[in-house]
C-alpha cells in the first residue's frame, strides 16, 4: 500500500507538472488530486522539492543504470536527451518556474559524478595527476551542464540525438586536455 500511494503521489505530481509551472503547483493541489491528505504527504516527502529530487534521481538512476548496460557514453547522453525531450511540456514548466535554478543545481551534482566517470576512463593508462582530472572533470560538466540548460530554455529545438552528437564532439577535448596533462613536465603553481 505504501508503495502504491508514493507511487501515486509521484505521478500526480507529474501529471501536475505537464499542465502547469512548477511554482503554481501546491502540496494541496497534489493532495487534493490524489484523494490523501496532507499528512500522508508529509510521511512520504518533506516538500515539494523534496518529491521533484526524488524523481530527478529516480530517472538519472534508469540512466545511469542504461549506460552501465551498454558502455557507451553517447548512448546514455542520447538517452538523456530522449528522456528530456519525452518530459518536455514538464522540463518548460520548470524552466519557466522561479525554480529552474534547483533543477539546474540538481544536474550539476548528477553530471560532476559522471563527468568524473567520463574523464577518469579517458585518462587510463596516462599519467594524469588527480587534480587535473578534477579540473577537466569540472570544466566538462559546467560546460555540459550550461549547453544542456540552454538546450532546455529554448524549447529543445534540436533533436535529441541531434543535440547528444553535437555535445559529443566536444569530448575529444578532453582525451587533448588529459594528453597535455600527462606530457606537462613543469609545475604552474
């Protein structure tokens, strides 16, 4: 029962967020939709963002999980987009929200992780130094994570995997960048 009733408040709020800006969405719109009370709301989330983040992971984790499945970057990065364009009478809801900014810092977190992923496997067999690794890493998702949030307000006009094989080239930058890393043979500090 608890699961169902998680389940249904979760895609309430979905159906929710299809029709209307995230910030004109109220715990007693979501309640109210769901036939529960505020209560039984409060047992599963401690608020509305609390629920938005809990879907947020629940997809990056199916994403996460495809990239596993194939090895493949490109993959997962078309199968983010895909998954962006499928939700996106949702994401032009966030986006037009006061509350972009927490979907924004929300795709910061998930990408420095698989920025870290992306880069490390690159590095393999250079002798590359941690932080250098951390710096391309960094570099790489504020990139990634600005193209695709721009991506996000303009409407995704592009295609999915159009927009996935174009953030792609840039990759190439980072195997350069890990390269000169390994040949640098003087201290900047």
């Amino acid at each position: 029962m608890q699961k169902d009733t998680k389940k249904l408040i979760s895609s309430t709020f979905v159906e929710l967020l299809s029709s209307k800006p995230f910030d004109k969405i109220t715990i007693k719109d979501i309640v109210d939709a769901c036939g529960i009370n505020r209560n039984t709301f409060y047992y599963y989330y401690s608020d509305i963002y609390d629920l938005l983040e809990e879907i947020f992971k629940k997809e990056l984790n199916e994403i996460v999980e495809g990239h596993r499945e194939t090895g493949s970057y490109v993959e997962g990065l078309i199968k983010v987009a895909n998954v962006a364009y499928e939700h996106k009478k949702l994401i032009n809801n966030i986006c037009s929200s006061r509350s972009y900014e927490y979907l924004e810092n929300y795709m910061y977190k998930s990408c420095k992780h698989i920025m870290i992923d992306v880069v490390t496997n690159a590095a393999t067999g250079l002798d590359v130094p941690d932080e250098d690794i951390e710096f391309i890493a960094s570099f790489y998702e504020y990139a990634f994570i600005g193209i695709i949030s721009e991506w996000f307000r303009t409407g995704m006009r592009e295609s999915p995997t159009k927009f996935a094989s174009q953030l792609w080239l840039v990759v190439d930058g980072i195997r350069r960048a890990l390269r000169k890393s390994a040949k640098r043979k003087f201290d900047l500090s």
